[in-house]
C-alpha cells in the first residue's frame, strides 16, 4: 500500500460530492433522503489489494441533516459485505442492503441511485407505470412499479434483486418505482466506471422528471377526452387503460426508420 498523502478515492469522492448537490438543488429528491452509491476498483493497489472493488456511498441524513450540501470527507468508502467505513465522516444508510444485493446480482451495475424525485414518487404512490414518452428517455425503455415493500428491509432488497436478475442486461440501463417510496436506477456496462454510471443516474432521473410530468399532463388529457391516448414521437403508444388497469410500461417501441416511414 502506498501512502499518497490524499484522502482514498478522493476525486470519486468530489465527484459524488457535486451530484449530491446537484440532485438536491434540481429537486430530484427531497429531505427525507435517497442515497446514490458506485462502484470504484483499486487498479494500483493504492489502497490495500490490487483490483479489489469498494463503494462509493453517501451517508446517511445526506439531505435532512445537510440539506445535499456535503463535502468530499462525508462520502463514504464501504468495504463490500464487511459494510465497513474505510474512510469518511458519518453513518452508513440502512439501505445499503439493497444496493449490494443489486451490485452482487448483476456485477457489471455500477452504479445504483434511489431518490424521491416528485413527478415520478406520484406514479410510484399510485402503483403505476410511467409512460416514457420523451425522446430523451426512451433508453430507459419500460418503467414499471415494484408492489410495496418498507424501506430498509430485507423483503424490499430481496424484490429488487430478484428483478434485477429476471431482466438481465436491461438492469444496465433501468427504473424502477419503489411504491410510495421512490425512484431506483441502475446504470452499468462490463468496461464502464463508476463516475460513468452515476452521472448516467443523474440524467435519467433528471430527464424522467420532466417526463414523469408530461405523461402526467398527458393523462388528464386523455380523461378529459381531449386525446384518445398517450403520444410519443408522433404516434400512440398505448391507452389510459394499459396503464392504470393493465399496468402496462409503455414506450415507444419504434425504430427510428419505421418512425419515418408512419410519419410521413
């Protein structure tokens, strides 16, 4: 182990610093918390032994004790499964459970980020798919809620892994809604890093905001029988029915040339 006279892993620890900061000030959660975690790999042996893999983790009270507004030392560096702090000021999240049953189900996940982002906690209280219709979030593809389960638990990590493992490689880019809870992203690729994978996180909640409002607007629409269904890239994808009574995730299932080809 070389002394490097620096903090572990201190870039990857300003860097999660500023999306704490960021996610809090776009109101992509609220004060009653989230927690973001990525996966970081000791190449060089900095640390302890070479190529051994830590998370890089907020703590928590990350939002209700500090408003988002952390410096680098209050991000914390877990050893996986011992669930010891190796460096970093404050208290590992209960939540943790969950983020490594994710990471251990599907290794090449990188990144996991669980927030209560406003328009899209409204479809996750009703129980409800989003309907992604925008441009911008059409690589999240289907976003379906998970039938509920309380924070922190056991059952709630058990769930999440259990889907994570059915979809397979879908988990590299994927949302789900935590029932009355919040949102779950999972962001990955076999050569991606970490830092990669969470600012990833970033703008899919971000840009699934402004969805999440969108197909919300779009819904009271269809209701006041001003539209016949939901509408994305010029076409109906689907009906108020397949949402709320067969909870059904829609998107846009078209390849951009059969999108030409029935838009012309």
């Amino acid at each position: 182990m070389r002394n490097l006279g620096r903090m572990m892993f201190e870039l990857e620890r300003e860097d999660m610093a500023k999306v704490v900061k960021t996610i809090f000030d776009r109101f992509d959660t609220n004060v009653a918390g989230g927690n973001f975690s990525f996966k970081v790999t000791d190449k060089d042996g900095d640390y302890g032994d070479k190529d051994k893999e830590y998370i890089i983790m907020t703590p928590t009270m990350m939002s209700e004790a500090y408003l988002g507004d952390l410096s680098p030392a209050q991000i914390l560096v877990v050893e996986p499964h011992t669930r010891k702090i190796l460096d970093g000021v404050g208290n590992l999240t209960r939540e943790i459970n969950m983020h490594e049953a994710i990471y251990d189900t599907n290794p090449d996940i990188k990144s996991v980020f669980h927030s209560h982002a406003k328009e899209q906690l409204a479809w996750a209280t009703m129980g409800v798919p989003i309907p992604n219709l925008t441009e911008a979030t059409q690589k999240v593809k289907g976003v379906e809620p998970l039938p509920f389960k309380e924070n922190c638990s056991e059952e709630l990590a058990e769930l999440v892994s259990k889907h994570i493992a059915n979809i397979g490689d879908a988990a590299l880019m994927h949302e789900y809604l935590l029932n009355s809870h919040g949102v779950l992203i999972t962001v990955g690729g076999k050569d991606m890093s970490g830092m990669t994978a969470i600012h990833k996180a970033v703008s899919v909640v971000d840009t699934m905001e402004f969805n999440a409002h969108i197909a919300m607007e779009q819904t009271k629409l269809i209701k006041d029988g001003a539209l016949d269904g939901y509408y994305s890239k010029g076409i109906k994808i689907g009906t108020l029915d397949d949402v709320f009574n067969k909870k059904i995730a829609l998107f846009n299932h078209k390849s951009n040339s059969e999108l030409e080809t029935i838009n012309q």
